[in-house]
C-alpha cells in the first residue's frame, strides 16, 4: 500500500466510528470517541509504539528513540467532532501523523528522540461549551472548578462525564506535562478557511492563533409608536446599532494588512415588533487578530463612534468585555524548521494566523510548538461538506515527517525533565 492508499484507509478506519445521515458525530467523552480512541491505540501498537492513555483520556503513543532520556518529538490532533461535523477536522492530522510514523517505520529509521503521537480528547466545545479540554490539561490550563461547572445539555457536567469514562477528575493534574518535557509539538490540521485555496499554495505555517476578544455592546435609545413618532424626535437604538455595525466592519478593513477580523454575530432587538420604534439594542462583537495594538485599534472605533452617537442622537451606549484572549505567537525557530521541511520537499508555504483555536495554543505554552494548515474545499469545516483531498494530506505529511527528522534527529540531546 502506498502513503495515499494508507492515509485514506486510515481516515475511513476512523471515519466507520459515530457516521450518521447527518455527518459525522464524535463527542467529547462518548462512547463513540472512547471506540475512536482505541481503534488509534490499536493502530499506534500495530506501528510498535507503546500506548497510555492519560488521566483525563488523551491517548499518547510512543516511538523509542535512540537515546531514551531524550525528550520526544509529538506530533497531534483531535479525533472528537462537532454534531454534525465532517471527516477531517482533527482526523486528518491525527492520519498524518500516524502515517509519518509509519514511513519511518517502512525505512527503518530510529531517530535520536523518541515520538510520541497524540489523540487529544475533547477537542470540540460542542458538548460542553469548553473547547481543547484534553491539551488544555496536559498543560495544566485546566481546573477542576471548571470541569464541575461546564455542563452539556442534558446537565451532565464534564466533570461527571469524565468519571463516567474512566477519567476521574481528582487526577487532572496528574495529567500536566512540565515545561520543557518535550523538545517540541507539531500538529496538521485543515486550514478552515480560504487562504490556500485562494493562492493556490498547498501548505500553511500558522505564525500563531488570533484568540478573541469579545464585547457586548448596548445601544439604549427611546422606544415609541412607529405611527405617532415623527422621524425628527425618534431615538431609534436600532439604526444608530447599524452604524456601529458598520463602522466595526470598516475599522477591521482598515487593519487587514494585520489580518484582524470582526464580526457581529449576534444582535437582539426590543422590543422586536414591527409597529415600535426600537428602543434597545444589544449587540456582540468578536475581534480576532495576532496584533494586539490592531485589535486596539478597532475597539477604539466602535467607542469613538459610540460617543458620536451619544452627542448626535442622544443615545446612551455602554460596552462590555465579555472576554479578551491573549492571541499566542508560535515560536519561530519551529517556523523555520516547517519551512526548511516544506523547501526540501518543494513547497512554497503560505504564513497565515490560525483564526480558530486548536490544540497546538495549549501546547505554545509548554514547548516549542508549530502549526500546519492544508487546503479545505471553500473554506468549510464542522459540517458533513468539509473535503480535503487525500493529495493534499500525502503532502502535509511530506513536510510533516522532513520536520520531524530534522527535530528528532540531533547531535545535541536534550535530557527530558
Ligand atoms: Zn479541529
């Protein structure tokens, strides 16, 4: 079986667990991603990698190095889904990674660190509103408060599901890896956006992930009888909201070359009907970005339109930060080494930030980490569409096991801790 015929048997092995008429379901801390989970483990011994699974369900599979000490190369991704979600995201760089393994495998090579590849558990926050919990715990980023107060649905809290799995909570900080205990985490994942597609180029380095800033804006003006109140002495919250909504989006024109986003997803109208002249509108906004100052920037646009309003309409409008994320920078040495791996293999990368969060933030924060991103068709991902083509994957894995030899193969070990 060749590289392209392996990837592809192995995405649909992992692909026959949780498929539904309506996409691909995998949930956090279910059965169906316990079944996920082994068949990998399985997979992992198969390749002659020793498997333990963590205090709180990561599964780590373990390639010996030429010097056991040494600190290990991992490379990783989530096998976990959204509810309807789609075959790749996650997946596919969990295949690649197996895959590298097994062509260092197939050319007998032993590197001088040891690999590890990583399944991350609960990677998606669908079920319980709380997204990467498996790397956010190997990275001690993980409470036990947090875990008894993030609930699903039907108000089982992640905390109780974990125990019901195996993973009692008691022991997630058991689960934590110390700084510096692996030389460094890679992980491929599919881009989730257009950028590749757009230039034609079939590998991105992330040069970090943009975490969000989040506000909610309230926009209070006079609520009165759409019939009986002249245009002249409304106080319409709702038109005045729209040219905050507009003026947000020119202000993340403005920093694209930053390559800032904003958006307003959601906006509530009171009283709603079609015969009041709105009187309160409450709105929210979400700016992502590397660049903290650029994000500023925008933040600085919405309030100085607000008091615009507030003089010229005589609105009052208040504005909250309902959370502000610091965006991660992936170290830079790691970047070099993705694109010396992507030169050797003929590859002109594309540097983009990754707009959405991803396991690999967590992991920046204990070791050197490098993100990489190939094409997904028109940019869909968490949906039954979301379509990577298997080339592109025999290509990320290309890069990813020249990246890997180069940070696994050194004359210098570094002891692990
Ligand atoms: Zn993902």
């Amino acid at each position: 079986m060749n590289s392209k015929e392996r990837i592809q048997e192995t995405l649909d092995t992992f692909n026959s667990i949780g498929e539904r008429p309506e996409g691909m379901q995998r949930l956090a801390y279910t059965m169906e991603e316990r079944q996920v989970h082994d068949m990998f483990a399985e997979l992992c011994a198969k390749a002659g990698m020793q498997v333990r699974v963590d205090e709180v369900g990561n599964v780590i599979a373990r390639k010996e190095g030429r010097i056991k000490e040494a600190s290990p190369v991992a490379i990783g991704s989530h096998l976990d889904t959204v509810y309807t979600g789609g075959k790749y995201d996650g997946t596919g760089g969990v295949v690649v990674g197996l895959e590298v393994v097994r062509r260092l495998n197939e050319k007998q090579v032993m590197t001088d660190h040891p690999i590890e590849l990583i399944a991350f558990v609960a990677e998606e926050s669908s079920r319980f509103g709380m997204s990467t919990i498996g790397s956010k715990a190997m990275a001690g980023l993980l409470s036990e408060d947090s875990t008894e107060k993030a609930k699903d649905k039907e108000g089982i809290s992640l905390k109780q599901a974990m125990e019901r799995a195996g993973f009692p909570g008691a022991d997630i900080a058991e689960a934590k890896r110390e700084e510096g205990a692996m030389q460094a985490f890679l992980e491929l994942h599919i881009e989730q956006g257009q950028e590749l597609e757009r230039t034609g180029k079939k590998v991105a380095i992330a040069t970090g992930v943009a975490a969000p800033t989040r506000l909610e804006v309230i926009v209070q003006g006079r609520s009165a009888h759409s019939g009986t109140t002249s245009m002249d002495i409304r106080k319409d919250a709702l038109s005045a909201a729209s040219r905050l909504v507009l003026k947000i989006e020119e202000a993340a024109k403005q920093e694209s070359s930053h390559k800032t986003v904003a958006t307003v997803g959601v906006l509530d109208v009171s009283s709603g009907a079609m015969n009041v002249v709105p009187g309160e509108v409450a709105f929210k906004v979400d700016i992502r970005g590397l660049d903290i100052a650029s994000k500023q920037r925008v933040i600085a646009a919405i309030e100085s339109e607000s008091s615009v309003l507030e003089s010229e309409k005589g609105m009052t409008i208040s504005m909250e930060v309902l959370s502000d994320e610091e965006p991660i920078l992936l170290d830079s040495e790691i970047q070099e080494v993705l694109k010396g791996a992507c030169a050797s293999v003929d590859i002109d990368p594309l540097y983009i930030p990754s707009g959405a969060g991803h396991d690999a933030m967590n992991m920046a924060k204990i070791c050197p980490t490098g993100l990489l991103f190939v094409p997904s068709r028109n940019g869909i991902s968490h949906n039954p569409e979301e379509f990577t083509p298997i080339e592109d994957f025999v290509t990320g894995a290309d890069v990813l096991e020249q990246a890997v030899m180069k940070l696994a193969v050194t004359k210098e070990v570094k002891v692990s801790k």
